[in-house]
C-alpha cells in the first residue's frame, strides 16, 4: 500500500481498478481494500492510547514526547476519534501515529 496517497485518492485508485477481470489484482484489490478499513478504523484505538498515556505522564514528560501537541489536545479534553481522523489524512500518517504511540498497527502491506 503507498502509504502518502490520501484516503480519498487510494479510493478512486481502489474503484478505477475494480472492473479489472485479473484474479490477481482482484485479489490485491481485496487485500487493499481490507487494510484501507482497518486503518481508517484506527482513531478510536489510538484516541483511547493518546488518553492512557497522557493520563499517565506529567505535563513535563509529555513535553519529552514525539506527540507532545497531541498528549496536550487531549490532555485538555480536546481530542475525540472524528478530530484525530483529520489528523490522519494518509494511511502513512495513521500507521505513524500509531508508531509514535507505540500502539500496534500491523503495517504488512497486501
């Protein structure tokens, strides 16, 4: 999976592609599509870890973060899935997130 293709252009990419009769790319396809929705679905997941780990840091050991704005935004009560899936425009940005976090995503690409 390109990892930098916003989410509405891997979509468009997904649709023009579908019609294709190659059981191979179906398959690719298919896999694609499975991966897409698990990412997408990530925010929550990483929602409930931005909140687990700022509760358990002090303001100053968020600072020592690699989310430092982030730990903050929710800290403050500020943060909710539909906010953070504006955040991860791309399925690179979310599977970063979820690095940063150290949240498991399983980043194997179909």
């Amino acid at each position: 999976m390109e990892h930098n293709i916003p989410w509405e252009r891997l979509t468009r990419v997904q649709e023009r592609f579908s019609s294709v009769p190659d059981p191979a790319l179906k398959r690719w396809l298919a896999d694609l599509q499975t991966r897409a929705e698990e990412l997408r679905a990530a925010p929550p997941a990483l929602v409930a870890e931005t909140t687990r780990t700022s509760e358990s840091l002090t303001k100053g050991q968020m600072r020592e973060y690699a989310v430092v704005k982030l730990l903050f935004t929710t800290w403050n009560g500020q943060l909710d899935a539909s906010s953070l899936a504006k955040r991860c425009t791309t399925p690179g940005a979310t599977i970063d997130l979820s690095i940063k976090l150290g949240l498991v995503l399983d980043d194997q690409p179909p």
